[in-house]
C-alpha cells in the first residue's frame, strides 16, 4: 500500500464503511518505492524480527535488509521504504498472498485502506483509499474504532513530532555549505534512523536524537542562536 494513497475520500471518525479483507495480497504487490518504513516502523519490526531469532541488534540491520533509502530533496532529506522483489514488485515480506510480519508490519499498513493526514490544529484528518472495490463488501468497520486500533498513540506522538520536526530539518540540510553537505547527512541518518537502543522506550530517544540533529545541523548551517533557525 502505497505511501500517498490514490484516489481517497475523507471519512469521519463516526462513518461505517463496508470493508472485508479477503487476504487477496493485492495491496501488497507493485509497491516498489511506495511503503514507507519509518524510524518507529523499523524499532518494532526490529525487536520483533530478533524474537523470532534473527540476528538483529539495531536499526541499521533492518533498514540495510528490508529497505531502501529514497531521496526526497536534493538536500539530502529523505525516509526509507520497503524493498519489494519479482516481478510484480511484491513488498519483501509477502509470501503466499500473506504478510509474513502481521503483528510488525509498518503503520501505513495497519492503516490499509485507511490513512491519515496531519491538520494544522495539531489533530488528524482519516481518509479511505478507493482504489480498490473488491474488498468494500463482506464486513463493516467504524473509521474511529480502525483508528483507535491500529493508530496507536505512540504513533500518534511519533508523527506529530515527526511532522513538526521535518520542515526544520529539511530547511537545515538546505543551509549546509556543499562542503559540509556530506557530514550533515551522515548525521542526519545517524540521528535519525540509526542510533536507537532497543531495549529503551523510543520516542524518548527520538526526542532526545531529533533535537541533537537540530543543534548539530545549526552549528554546521551557521545558524546557532538565530531565531526560527
Ligand atoms: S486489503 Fe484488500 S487488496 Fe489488500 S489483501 Fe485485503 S482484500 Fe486484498
Ligand atoms: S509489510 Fe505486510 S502488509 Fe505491508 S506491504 Fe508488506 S506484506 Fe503487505
């Protein structure tokens, strides 16, 4: 399922819409480039993964693994997303039509055929993907109840920094000398995909991480002490 949902429509948290999975695997093939895995995917995917007897001690393995980077700005911003593999560029961990990490799968997933858009009010506008029909038959969900459990509030926490953090990072990376540029990028995956333990809670480290890449990015941006960064 794809990262930006085609043709969505709003839906209230009151609404039922008629939805039954048929575990068809549709939504799961030709997602090349399309699945977003971000730093809290990667963290529970990470520690699920090694319980089933992977040898996984960090981010890094499981990006480097199961995704790949995309670059969204030549500044160097960018976020990773699934490997898909065949051809029909079926997401890494389809097998038989299943999704071989049900209880880890990344949040765009869980969403499926749901997502969410952050609101300037700092809440979160739902949409529902109308891309396929087959499955708008069978069954009933609440949008709300949907949400409620598959939009956990760790998520929830997570993409509201996440979402306040990124414009500043992103105008940052722009401000970086190009002699600079290689160092600021490299702190900046460090920071912010790679240096989480994960034997401690993580939005604390993500906190703690964001606003260490911010003071780091300012200091090589020349921009230390300036309002608004
Ligand atoms: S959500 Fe829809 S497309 Fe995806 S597996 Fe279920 S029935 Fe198939
Ligand atoms: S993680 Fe699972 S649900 Fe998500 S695209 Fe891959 S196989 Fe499908």
């Amino acid at each position: 399922m794809s990262f930006q949902l085609p043709n969505t429509r709003p839906v209230s948290s009151s609404e039922r819409v008629n939805f039954h999975c048929k575990c068809c695997g549709a939504c799961c093939r030709h997602v090349r480039e399309t699945v977003p895995l971000d730093t809290l995917d990667a963290w529970r995917l990470a520690k699920y993964l090694r319980g089933r007897g992977e040898p996984i001690d960090n981010l890094d393995t499981v990006f480097a693994k199961y995704a790949e980077p995309v670059i969204l700005h030549e500044s160097g911003f960018s976020m990773f997303m699934l490997k898909s593999t065949g051809p029909d560029d079926a997401c890494i961990f389809l097998k038989d039509n299943r999704c071989t990490i049900q209880q880890a799968k990344p949040r765009a997933c869980r969403l499926y055929p749901f997502s969410v858009e952050p609101t300037p009010d700092g809440r979160y506008k739902y949409l529902l993907s109308l891309e396929r029909g087959h499955h708008f038959k069978g069954g009933q969900v609440q949008s709300g109840r949907w949400m409620k459990h598959n939009f956990l509030p760790e998520d929830r926490e997570f993409m509201r920094m996440d979402m306040s953090f990124a414009p500043i990072i992103a105008l940052l990376l722009g401000k970086v000398p190009d002699a600079e540029r290689k160092r600021a990028i490299i702190m900046y995956l460090w920071y912010k995909f790679s240096d989480y333990d994960l034997g401690k809670p993580f939005l604390e480290q993500y906190r703690k991480n964001i606003s260490s890449l911010i003071s780091q990015l300012q200091r090589l941006a020349g921009t230390e002490g300036q309002n608004g960064r």
